[in-house]
C-alpha cells in the first residue's frame, strides 16, 4: 500500500468512526460511542497497515480481516491494472 493510500485510509476510517460515534451519541448509546471515539483516535494515531486493516474490520463488525479485505480492496484492483 503506498503512502497516499495508507494516509487516505488512515482518514477515512478516522472520520468513519467519529460518524458512527456522533450517531451512537443521538441515540443515547454511550457505550458505543465511546468504544467509536477510541477507534476514531486508534486510526488517527497508527501508522501500521495491519493495524488500519483490524480497525477496518471493527468498524464493519465483521467476524474476520479475509472478509473485510474481500470486501473492500476489490475497488483498489482495476487502479493497480
């Protein structure tokens, strides 16, 4: 992943999170907004691929990294032809 990428990633996830946490906070969810910010800072603070792909798995709530990465960098696979 180049660092473009990676740096693109890194905001994306960072402001899927804080999304997902200003939802959870207009439902009266404390608990998941809490656990969102703390992801939200997690990717906004990590340089590592592997780490951005594990929060990347969080966000969607999937039961595994083969099913997040099958499902989201297929887009990145028409860019790499």
């Amino acid at each position: 992943m180049g660092q473009h990428r990676a740096d693109e990633a890194q905001r994306s996830l960072a402001a899927k999170a804080e999304n997902l946490a200003a939802q959870a906070a207009k439902r009266g969810d404390k608990k998941a907004e809490e656990q969102l910010r703390k992801l939200a800072e997690q990717a906004r603070k990590t340089k590592d691929p592997a780490a951005l792909k594990k929060l990347a798995q969080q966000l969607a709530r999937h039961s595994s990294i083969t099913l997040t990465m099958d499902r989201y960098t297929h887009t990145l696979k028409g860019e790499l032809a």
